[in-house]
C-alpha cells in the first residue's frame, strides 16, 4: 500500500512505476496506461502520449498525477505492451474523509 502520508479529498497524488528488462535495464515499453478504481467503483483510463495525466519521466519512469474525488481505499493499475511482454504493476491507497468534503458528523477514516 502507498503510504506517502495522509491523502485527503481533492489533493493532487503522484503514483509512480519503473520499467525494467529482466537484466534490470530500465526501458520504455510500446504502450503505458494507468487505471483507478474509486471506492464507489469508478474506473478510470489514462494512456501515456493521450493524457496529460501520465508522463514519462525518464527511461522506464512513469508518473501519474491524479485528484481523487472521494475517500475510501482507491486501487490502481500500471500496464504496459511491448517487446514481447506485458507488465503489470498494481496498488493501493486510502483517501481520508475531510469535513470539507463530507458530512462532519460521520466517523472518519
């Protein structure tokens, strides 16, 4: 699980992936997309050279900046294409309630 500190409601994250060969070599696959999927079971789709959401930060390194709308545990998904192969790279990360966002008077994460 990502444990950059605490995530709250509309707070831009960056989730990062590296993609290496089997010799450890860092490479850029054919294709790179990044999913989500929200508490509420929303899914959604961004494709590196198509959304600005995902960059290419150097050779192998991909970033995905991204705005979660809600709280709860959010689950994401790295896939790649190429040389052969497909590279799949998941997690997770929970999004605090934030009394600005929700009902003040629920429990909080």
């Amino acid at each position: 699980m990502l444990e950059p500190g605490k995530i709250y409601v509309e707070t831009e994250l960056r989730l990062t992936a590296a993609f290496t060969d089997s010799a450890g070599t860092a490479i850029d696959p054919d294709t790179v997309t990044f999913k989500t999927f929200s508490p509420s079971g929303d899914e959604a789709t961004y494709v590196y050279g198509t959304d600005s959401e995902v960059q290419k930060a150097s050779t192998g390194n991909y970033t995905a900046d991204i705005v979660p709308g809600e709280a709860g545990r959010w689950f994401f998904r790295w896939k790649t294409t190429g040389t052969g192969k497909v590279i799949a790279l998941e997690g997770e990360f929970i999004v605090k309630k934030s009394a600005f966002f929700d009902d003040p008077l629920t429990d909080y994460c």
